[in-house]
C-alpha cells in the first residue's frame, strides 16, 4: 500500500500520516520532517534547503527528489511494503520521478490524498502549531484546538514545544501561494490517473483518522 497525502500548508497532513502510519504499519516518509533534520544537523543537504524552507518555498526539485529516493530506498531495505508519503510529491516534476521510482519497483500508487481545509483556517491552524523540540518525538499541538497538558511542554516526552519558523503569519501566506502555484496542479495529475481521493480536512483528528482508515480498508481488503 502506497499512499500520497496531498495538501496545503496545516492541513493535518503530517499528523494523520503519523496516526496513520501507526494504525496500519505503514513507513511514514515526511520530506519536511527529513529536510528539517538536515537544517537541524548542518549537513550538506540541510545548507542547500535551510533559506528555502525559512522563507516559505518550495527546496528544488533535484534536491527533494534525493531525499525522497533515499528514505524510500531505506524503507525497503528494512523490509517495510507500505508507505505513506507526507508531502511528497510536491511538484509535477516530483510526482513523474515517484511513477517512474515506483515502475522500477513494480509498485502501484494506491491512492492520492487532498487534505480540503478552507484557507482561512489553514492559517489560523499553521500560526496556532507548536512542535515539539525532540527531534525523535516531533508530536504536534495547536495552541487553541489541541493543546498540551502543560503549556509550552510536550505531553509525549516532556521537552520543549517550539514554533516552526516557516509557520510565522507572513511566511504561511507565502506557503500558501508556492501551493496553489506548484502544488495544486498534482490534484488534476492525479484525477486524470483516477488515484485521487477527496477528503474533507476541516473536521476533528479523530473523525478525519476514522475516515481514512475506512478508505484504507477500501483499497485494500482485510477480510
Ligand atoms: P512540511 O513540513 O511538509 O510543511 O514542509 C516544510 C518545508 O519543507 C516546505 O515548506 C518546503 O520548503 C520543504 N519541503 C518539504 N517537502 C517538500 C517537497 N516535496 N518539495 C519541495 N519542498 C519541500
């Protein structure tokens, strides 16, 4: 099973590719998460990345697509048959190097996920987020909708929580418009493919989850 989540900036794609992931063993393979690790550890990629992602664009198609296949190539070596892809492919270019990555492998798309949430609320979700600072923990809250326990601490593992930088209110309009400019084209890519699912985004974690484990079973019969 292999799934791409498509969506706008805060439209809960990473935390249900988490929630997900869990419920169904599947590998979540967030490029966001990976591209932050790397700005985090000063690695090569990281330097190439890090201004793009401060300032609310896309990072280069050759760059991503590098990250992508070697995460992907990972996960199969460890034995893992399914994959939910959290934010990749983000351009056309990148959903043609996935087909052809998957061609190779003999390997179908199941289905293409758009994550509709009204824009409005995107950006009162994206500057309400708080992340946690564990680099191994990364749970997410929102200051009004899903707070933590404690304020400004995690409830999973204690740490810090922090504030993404890319989503301060001027750079998630900039996200926003790197979306519908780069991104929204994958939706119409993947109509004509008849892999693309719609899913109403603008409901609780735990509604949304429910109905995509209920698609999941769809695809893929279990009984
Ligand atoms: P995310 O955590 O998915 O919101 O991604 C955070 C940032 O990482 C994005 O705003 C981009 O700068 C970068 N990024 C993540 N995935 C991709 C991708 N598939 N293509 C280009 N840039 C990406």
């Amino acid at each position: 099973m292999i799934l791409v989540f498509l969506g706008p900036p805060a439209s809960g794609k990473g935390t249900q590719a988490r929630l997900l992931a869990l419920e169904r063993d599947l590998l979540q393979i967030s490029t966001g998460d990976l591209l932050r690790d790397a700005v985090k550890r000063e690695t090569p990629i990281g330097a190439k990345a890090k201004t793009f992602m401060e300032t609310g664009q896309l990072v280069p198609d050759e760059i991503v697509i590098g990250v992508f296949a070697d995460a992907l190539a990972v996960g199969v070596r460890e034995g893992h048959s399914g994959f939910v892809l959290d934010g990749f492919p983000r351009t056309v270019p990148q959903a043609e190097a996935l087909d052809a990555t998957l061609a190779k492998l003999g390997r179908v798309l199941a289905a293409a996920v758009d994550f509709r949430v009204p824009r409005e609320v995107l950006v009162r979700r994206a500057v309400g987020r708080r992340v946690c600072s564990n680099g191994a923990c990364q749970a997410t809250y929102h200051l009004d909708t899903n707070p933590p326990r404690m304020e400004g601490r995690c409830d999973v593992c204690g740490h810090e929580l922090a504030q993404r930088e890319d989503d301060l209110p001027q750079t998630v309009e900039k996200r926003l418009v790197e979306y519908e400019r780069k991104t929204a084209p994958l939706l119409t890519y993947y109509e004509k493919k008849k892999k693309l699912q719609k899913l109403d985004a603008d409901r609780p974690i735990d509604d949304i989850t429910t109905d995509l484990v209920e698609r999941v079973e769809r695809l893929v019969p279990t009984r």
